[in-house]
C-alpha cells in the first residue's frame, strides 16, 4: 500500500501504565509501519489532548509551515506551541511508547485513555474529557452534518 493509502480509523480505549507508556493498538501500528510516532499537544474548546502524526506525515506538515511567513505572530505562535513541542516517539518491542511527562501533564492523561482516528493523525484523549466532548458532539450533530453537506456543495461548484 502506498502512503496515501494509510490513514488511521477507529476509536480505541487504552491504558498509560505508572511508567507513561501507552500501548499502540494494532491498526495504529498497522499504518506506522516502521516509522515512528510524533506526538505533540493540542487544544479544542479549551480541551486538551495529544496529537500523533507518523515521521512523514510529520514531516509533510512542518514543509508546509516552513513556506508560510516566519514574521506572521500566528505562524510563530504555531511553531512554538505546536511544532516546538513534538517528540519523535519509536515504540519498544512490546508496541509501547513512552509518552512524555510534560505532554502527559498537558492534556491531563492518567490511566485510561481514548485514542481517535483522524486520517492523517491520532488523538489521544483523557477517557473523561473524551466522553465529555463526544456527548457535546453528538448533540450538535444534525447541525454538523448540515454544514459539512454545504461546504461539499461549495467545492463541487468549484
């Protein structure tokens, strides 16, 4: 399969031991193939959690940072909060990578947690977070699929 055909699907629960590892289920490892895991902080609607993009996609995202103006306080803004927080995390032989503290501390992740499938990258999610969101997700819904239909309908004009 060719890059473009891996994208990450799915929603998993799964458990950081007391060291901070997190067990990669199989279908995440399935599309990191022999890269490694790049694991940063984000934020939503004040929530936080982790993202995870494998060493290319990675890669493919900081290229097309670098072509933005460097002298935009948003972009530099993005670099230091994004960017500058990544780590390059390559599981063991057990499948586990070592989630950092200040990341772990960041998105509020103990035990158990919720991983998310976005295509080009996971999320890792504290399970009471996760389950917050997702509820606040459901109700709106109808809403989001109506507008996900008109932005369909704008491209396809184009």
């Amino acid at each position: 399969a060719r890059m473009a055909d891996l994208k990450f699907r799915g929603r998993f629960d799964a458990k950081i031991d007391e060291k901070g590892r997190l067990l990669l289920p199989l279908a995440v490892r399935e599309v990191l193939k022999e890269f490694p895991l790049v694991v940063t902080n984000n934020q939503s609607k004040k929530a936080r959690f982790l993202d995870g993009y494998s060493f290319p996609s990675w890669q493919h995202l900081e290229k097309r940072i670098d072509g933005l103006s460097s002298l935009k306080l948003e972009v530099q803004a993005f670099q230091r909060f994004y960017l500058a927080n990544a780590q390059v995390l390559s599981p063991d032989a057990q499948n586990r990578i070592l989630l950092p503290k200040n990341l772990r501390e960041f998105a509020q992740l103990n035990s158990d947690v919720v991983i998310i499938g976005m295509s080009e990258k996971i999320e890792i999610w504290e399970q009471k977070t996760w389950t917050k969101l997702y509820q606040d997700l459901a109700n709106s819904f109808e809403d989001t699929v109506a507008l996900v239909a008109e932005l369909e309908q704008q491209r396809d004009k184009k």
